[in-house]
C-alpha cells in the first residue's frame, strides 16, 4: 500500500497510545463540557478501536496462541490496581479491620481486549455455531467489568471473522461504532457526546496510513505497551489523587 505517511504496526501503536494518553489526561484534569476536553477525548477514541484491531492481527500471525494469551492476561490483572486507583483514588480491595470494606470489579482496556483474543480463539475453534454465540454472549458480559465494554469485544471479533473482506469488516466496525455512539445520547449540554464521533476516524487512520508491516521486531516494542498501559494510570492516578 501507498500512502503518503506510511505508518508500520509499531508506530501506529505507538500513535494510539499517545492518543490514549491524551485521553487519560483529559478524564482526569480537563472538563468534559469544554471544547479543550471534547478534543481530547475525540483524539483518545482512536486507541480503543485500533488496539482491537491488532488484537486480531496478533492472533493471526502470533506463532504461539498460548504465550500470547497469558502475556495480555497477566497484565490485564496487574493493570486492575492501577486503572482502579487512577478511576476512583482507592485500592481494588479495601480491608479494614479485618473485614472487606469496599471492592472495586473494575478493570482497563487490556481486560477487555484479553476477552476480545478469546472471543477471536472461540469463534476460530471447531465447535458448534450455537456453543461459540453464546459464549461470545457470555464474554461480552464479562467485559461490563472492564474499559471498552462489549464493543472491543465485538471489533476484535469482526476484525478477525473479515480479515480477507475489508468491505464488510469496516461495515461491522460502523455499526457497532454507531451503537457506541448511541449511548452517549441525552447528555447535557447535547454536544458534549460529540467526543465519541472520533472513533469513525480509525477506518481512515487504518485504511489510509497503515502499509502493513510489522516494523522492528525489537522486545521494546513487543512490551512496551503491556507496560505503558499500567505505569501512566499509576503516575496520573497519583498526580490526581496525591498531588493536585
């Protein structure tokens, strides 16, 4: 593919995550009914859809399922502390005096995308088309606990099941952004929704400046993100609990 910014899978990762960055900034200093803050977000929508599309990929060219699996799992459990305490300044567990006084189910979007690879490895499976529906149901209500409910979830899926019919694979990315968008209807002021539109922006972002390659297969690129992702919910959540 030709393009005339030619993105390889390593710095478009690195493009979203940045945009992610912006984003968690943005829920913890900027105020939603600002204009200041409805960019921010705008700009973060890219991250969510985007790392489910490389979720999709990963499973399609990972040489082992296992290890890839148990990697975004451990750090989808280690990344529960962090996203907990940057959501709601306390820890996922709170004992006091012996007895269990607060406990948080809340998990990031590496939860979410783990449920999405196994949504992905269920569907590619040989068992009956029933078995595999209803357990992707059961996985999308697992994913109510974590960042990008259900709609990761889904991408993930739809990424995968239409990899070789790019047509139909962004028509399903359209309508499950569009639901997505539906349910950020009824907020008041009317436009501070808008933010969401921005994951419309990721067909382009992917179609338009993705050649396809992989990049460097350097191990900083491989972890970074698995590493990235928890460390800055740790660093804002004290700056925004602690600090300011």
């Amino acid at each position: 593919m030709s393009t005339k910014l030619s993105l390889n899978r390593n710095q478009l990762k690195y493009l979203v995550i940045a945009a992610m960055l912006i984003d968690h900034i943005a829920w913890a200093f900027v105020p939603m009914d600002t204009v200041l803050g409805q960019v921010m977000h705008f700009i973060g929508r890219l991250t969510g859809p985007t790392m489910a599309y490389f979720i999709a990929e990963g499973y399609y060219y990972t040489r082992n399922f296992g290890k890839y699996a148990l990697r975004l799992g451990i750090f989808a459990f280690l990344s529960w502390l962090p996203f907990v305490y940057f959501e709601f300044g306390t820890l996922p567990i709170v004992i006091e005096d012996g007895m269990l006084m607060g406990f948080y189910p809340a998990f990031g979007v590496l939860y979410t995308l783990f449920l999405g690879l196994m949504a992905i490895r269920l569907w590619d499976s040989k068992l009956n088309t029933a078995v595999k529906v209803f357990g992707i149901m059961g996985l999308c209500i697992l994913s109510l606990f974590g960042d990008w409910a259900v709609f990761d979830v889904l991408w993930c899926l739809f990424f995968f099941c239409y990899r070789n019919n790019p047509k139909e694979q962004w028509i399903a990315y359209f309508w499950v952004a569009l639901v997505c968008c539906l349910s950020v209807l009824g907020n008041d002021p009317w436009w501070s929704g808008l933010w969401m539109l921005g994951i419309f922006m990721v067909p382009f972002l992917i179609r338009h400046f993705y050649n396809g390659q992989s990049g460097s297969k350097h191990p900083f690129n491989k972890w970074f993100f698995y590493i990235f992702y928890p460390a800055h919910l740790l660093v804002l959540g004290v700056l925004r609990w602690v600090i300011l």
